[in-house]
C-alpha cells in the first residue's frame, strides 16, 4: 500500500494558517488497528492567544492516544497546533477543541490531551481531556486515568 496517496502534506512546503485550522489535519491508515498500542505526540512550544487579553499563552501540549483503523499525520498535526498562535481561547478550550478535532479526525480508541501551560500572574493551569470510545473497554480506561492522572503527576 503507498501513503503517498493518502497524504498531501508530507514532503511539500509547510503552509502555516494564520488562525485555527481543524482541515490541515490528515490521517492514514493504520496497518495494526488488531493491536492495542499507544501513539504519543510531544510539542513543547504550544502558543495561543488569551481571548481576553490577546497576550500569549505558551504551553506544552501531549498527545496520547490508541489508534483504530485512523492515525494522524505527524506534519499536519504539526501545521495545525501552530494555527493556534494566533488564536484565542482559554487553556481548557485549547485542549478540548484538540481533543475532539483527533476524535472527529481518527475515531481512535482512546485519546487524551494534557496541556501544560506556563504561569501568568504566578498560576499555572494544566487541563487534562480524555475520551474512550463508548460501548468498549476503552471507556474503562477513560475512567481510570481521570481519576488518577493528578495522582502520579
């Protein structure tokens, strides 16, 4: 099977957007959606705009999820967590928006997505969003790492 087809961004110019851009995501298909297996993404220099005050928000936003038939591209996932530089909304609304843009995108078993913004005013603020997939046992495990993700942290 050739990737090249399902993808458009990798290996071309990156086009950066100027404000929010759910449509640059791209997935492909996942050759082992029988295995359960986490998928991890890391982008330390998140930015977001206070949509009070227009000043920065910088963050580092992880990405964990367990795949099904869907995954997400790396480069358009890249693309679109920088069309949030010029975006505003609060930390928690950054977070769930990412959240439920992956699940629209990929249908994934589980995801979740921590955002781990740096203080302003001497307060920082670590919204933390999860979702298994209802009537599996990924729900259970939604369950269980709400409850406890503060715990280990």
């Amino acid at each position: 099977m050739e990737r090249k087809e399902e993808l458009t961004l990798l290996g071309g110019n990156a086009v950066y957007k100027k404000d929010y851009a759910p449509e640059v995501l791209e997935s492909f298909e996942n050759r082992h959606p029988e295995n359960d297996y986490w998928v991890r993404f890391n982008c330390p220099e998140f930015t977001s705009l206070c949509p009070i005050t227009g000043q920065p928000d910088f963050a580092e936003i992880c990405i964990n999820y367990i795949p099904d038939h869907k995954m997400v591209e790396s480069k358009s996932l890249k693309l679109y967590l920088f069309s949030f530089r010029n975006h505003g909304d609060f930390h928690e609304d950054c977070v769930n928006t990412i959240m439920k843009d992956l699940i629209k995108l990929m249908d994934p078993k589980y995801i979740e997505v921590i955002g781990l913004f740096t203080p302003r005013g001497g307060i920082s603020i670590y919204p933390y969003s999860n979702y298994g997939r209802p009537g599996t046992k990924y729900v259970e495990l939604a369950e269980y790492r709400m409850k406890n993700k503060f715990l280990n942290d």
